[in-house]
C-alpha cells in the first residue's frame, strides 16, 4: 500500500479502535454477507467493497498484523524488526528511526517535543495530511489540508500550533523552530490573529518512502490580553468612566495599540455606548488598521469621603432626571 494510500481499516469494518476480537469478527460477517459477489452478481461497487472488507479483517484480526497497525498507521507494512518504518527493502535514506517508540516520538522530536530518553524542548501540537512539497514562503491565507499530492511522489504537510502576545502579532515577529536536524527561523507578519495560518513551503514531514518533504502550515493562537479583545477585524476595550465624567462631558486617555490618546466623552454618554477609534485598532492584510471600540462602563465610587456623600446627597435632592419614568407604562 503506498503511504498516500491509507486506509482506516477500523472505519470499514464500522468498529472501534478498542473493539475486541469477537467484536472484529462479527462486523467482518455482517458486512461480508452485505458485499458478498453471490448477493451482488455484477455489481462491481459492491466487489471492491468486499475487497477492502476482507483486507481489514485479515490485518485486524491478526494481533500481530493489528499492533503494527494501530502503531505505525501508514507506514505499518514498512515496519521492519527495528520497530520504526526502515525495514528490509526500504530506502530510508540513511535515517535510523530505530530511537523511536513510533511515529508520534518522530514527530515530536521533529517539530522540539520530547526527545526520546530525555531532555525537553517547547512542545508544539501538530497534524499532518498529505501534500505537495514546495519551496519559499506564503502569506497567511487560510490553506485547507486537501489531499494535494500525486502518488507516492508527495510528502506530508505537518501542522503547527504557534502562541504569540499581542504585541508579537501585531508589530510582527521572528520565530525559530527546530526541525529534527534543521533550524528555520520564519517571520510571522504583522497582523496576524487567532485561527490565522502561515505556510512554510518544503518544511513540512518527510515521506521515508519518497524523501520529499510537503509544507509546514503554523496555526496562531493568541495568549489573551488583559485589556484589548477582537469583535471581528475592530479591536475592542471597555473603560470606565465616572457619573460625573458621564453627565457633564470629559476627555480622557485610552489606551491604544499605539499608546494612549485622548478621546472626547459627549455629555450623557450612557454606559455601554461604544466610541470608535478610526484607524487605531488591527492590521488588515489589504493594508491598513481596523478600528478601535471603546465600550463605556459607568463606575460609580464605592467608598465616599464625607464630602462627597453629601454633595451626592444634594445631587439626589434635586435632580430631576427619572431614568425609569417609562417604566410606569409597561403592562404584560
């Protein structure tokens, strides 16, 4: 089977991966006796059904054949006596795979998990799917993982879960990652957000079979801010402001992504009215900034000198405003 050509033989039998063997046994009976060519004369769907039927029973009902499976997925008819694909008849290209348990300890090892044995890297989550190598560097468009490659001739592309701070996402920034042998350093552009993909070209997991390599795709997770959030492209904030800030007007300093700037409250500003910050909030990939939203909370002090109480006091006495006014006229 080549390595492009893997079949989940758990999913044809319609079984799961801990399924016992007279479970293996029975979903192999009930779908043989579906597919069977006497029960489908000429039907030639339900032929290469019976097929593939029969080709998973015969790999997971051997115990053997199954713990291969189960370990090395793809690669477990390579599987040689050394426990890792580069078996007889396998050109590995020199590489001993033999230090590894499986192909997960492969891949984190490629991609700075743990090594085997010991010692520690910064550990990155990562899939892979099959691809097409290439070479340079792509924007951060968002790449599905389609099976792209023609034949054996393709390598695997490998997903990266990469966490940056706001302030690496925004202005920027340049990463190192170790790849087995290999260190690239990649620039992650300014503007990048969560759910933002890169794509490495050339960089992704090595096909043993074929020696190619198809693309590294970094996924962005931004670490949470204690004061900015995203509503869309716009950056959003909350600040507080103060009853008197709220009825009479004021100016005050927000902070921006590119540092405070005043900003003008309207007399009567209600609590929870957004001002918009034109240009202040997100890079854009077409050019340019996203806007800033700045949601107004009214904080009202919770702990009044003497003075002030009283003024309140007198504030209450004669204000005039009812807020609640309408209220009266609501009726079920």
């Amino acid at each position: 089977m080549a390595t492009t050509d893997f079949k989940d033989y758990y999913s044809i039998l319609g079984i799961s991966k801990t399924a016992s063997p007279d479970e293996i046994k029975q979903a192999f009976r009930k779908l043989a006796r579906k597919y069977h060519p006497d029960v489908n004369p000429n039907n030639q769907q339900a032929e290469a059904k019976f097929k593939e039927v029969n080709e998973a029973y015969e790999v997971l009902s051997d115990p053997d054949k199954r713990k291969k499976y189960d370990q090395y997925g793809q690669y477990w008819k390579q599987v040689g006596e050394g426990g890792f694909p580069g078996g007889a008849g396998v050109d590995m290209g020199g590489f001993d795979f033999s230090q590894y348990g499986s192909f997960n300890d492969f891949l984190n090892e490629l991609f700075g998990g743990a090594k085997p044995g010991g010692g520690s890297r910064q550990s990155y989550s990562y899939r892979t799917s099959t691809g097409r190598p290439g070479s340079g560097f792509g924007g951060f468009n968002d790449f599905g993982f389609q099976d792209t490659g023609a034949g054996t001739g393709a390598g695997q592309d490998t997903e990266a879960v990469i966490s940056l701070t706001f302030g690496e996402a925004f202005a920027g920034v340049k990463k190192r990652f170790n790849l087995g042998n290999e260190t690239i350093d990649v620039r992650i552009p300014a503007g990048a957000k969560t759910g933002t993909r890169l794509r490495v070209r050339g960089k992704g997991q090595l096909n043993p079979m074929t020696q190619q390599r198809g693309d590294l795709y970094l996924k962005v997770e931004l670490q949470p801010h204690s004061f900015f959030q995203f509503e869309g492209d716009n950056l959003v904030c909350e600040v507080s402001i103060t009853p008197d800030e709220a009825a009479l007007g004021a100016a005050i300093d927000v902070p921006t992504p590119d540092g405070n700037v005043n900003v003008k409250l309207p007399a009567g500003v209600r609590s929870g009215q957004s001002l918009r910050l034109r240009g202040k909030g997100w890079p854009l990939t077409k050019g340019g900034r996203s806007d800033q939203m700045v949601k107004v909370a009214i904080a009202p002090p919770k702990d009044l000198t003497p003075e002030e109480r009283e003024l309140y006091e007198k504030l209450r006495s004669i204000r005039t405003y009812n807020p609640r006014s309408h209220l009266s006229q609501v009726r079920l």
